[in-house]
C-alpha cells in the first residue's frame, strides 16, 4: 500500500543526495528527494493529505491520518530570512489535501540573498529504503514525486 507523495514545487527532481546540506543529503531526517525549483514565484502545496503540524514561512510538515509525517523545506538555511520572500496561507492544525497551498513563496528572490533555493521533500524519520522515486526529470506542483511504504 504505503502514501503517494506529490511534488509541493515545480521544478526539476534531484536527489536528496544532492542537496546542498549535510543533513538533508545524508538522509538523518529521512529519505525523500529533492527538487531544484523554477524561478519564478510559487504556490507551494501540501505533499499529502492530512494535519499541518508544523508551519513555518521556509518550512511545513504534513502528518497524514495514517501517521506518515512529510516535511517540505523551501531552500537550505532560509530561516535566516526571517519570513522575507514567503507568504504563509495556512495555519498549524489545519486539515489539507495534497495539492492544497500551504505556502507562496520567490525562489528567485531567494537566490538573489545568495541562499540555495533546493527543496527538499522528506519521508521523516522513515528508514532508508522506505521510499521509491517515481519522478525523475521535470514535475508540475501535484505531480507523483515518491512512494513510502
């Protein structure tokens, strides 16, 4: 069975390995991939179904109901931008569908503060080899990303 996981962002999926981060790219939080985002503005989307646990402008996690918890980090290190370049348009405790916004943000206004704009999706605290890619290439926001058996 397991969760089907959708890309929050359009861009081009990369691997996790591949993010600019040491803890994203060694998988200590969990496997998922990456997606390097296009430029312009975004809506971000909920990957799953479920509760919003956390919500912060940079970075949400969805638990879904059946107990699965997928976290979307928008960039690497932008909570230094204390919110700047992203709208919050849900709230903690809030029930979402995949696809549903959670998050509008500026890619391109990020990179201009000299931050990575890669997003990494991750299957929290799964083991490795929990997860199957099922995107490679380009991904419209909502589009399959992963599985997590």
């Amino acid at each position: 069975m397991g969760l089907a996981v959708v890309a929050p962002v359009a861009g081009t999926v990369i691997p996790l390995s591949e993010v600019p981060d040491p803890v994203f790219a060694g998988g200590l939080v969990g496997p998922g991939a990456a997606i390097a985002p296009d430029p312009a503005g975004h809506r971000v989307v909920a990957p799953v179904g479920g509760e919003l646990v956390k919500v912060k402008p940079h970075a949400f996690v969805v638990a879904s109901p059946q107990g699965y918890a997928v976290l979307v980090h928008l960039g690497i290190d932008t909570v230094r931008l204390d919110g700047a370049g992203f709208t919050v348009l849900a709230a903690p405790g809030q029930l979402v569908a995949a696809g549903d916004p959670v998050v509008r943000w500026d890619p391109a206004a990020v990179a201009t503060r000299g931050l990575a704009t890669t997003c990494p999706v991750v299957a929290l605290d799964a083991p490795a080899g929990a997860v199957t890619q099922v995107a490679t290439g380009r991904v419209a926001a909502g589009d399959p990303l992963f599985t997590w058996i």
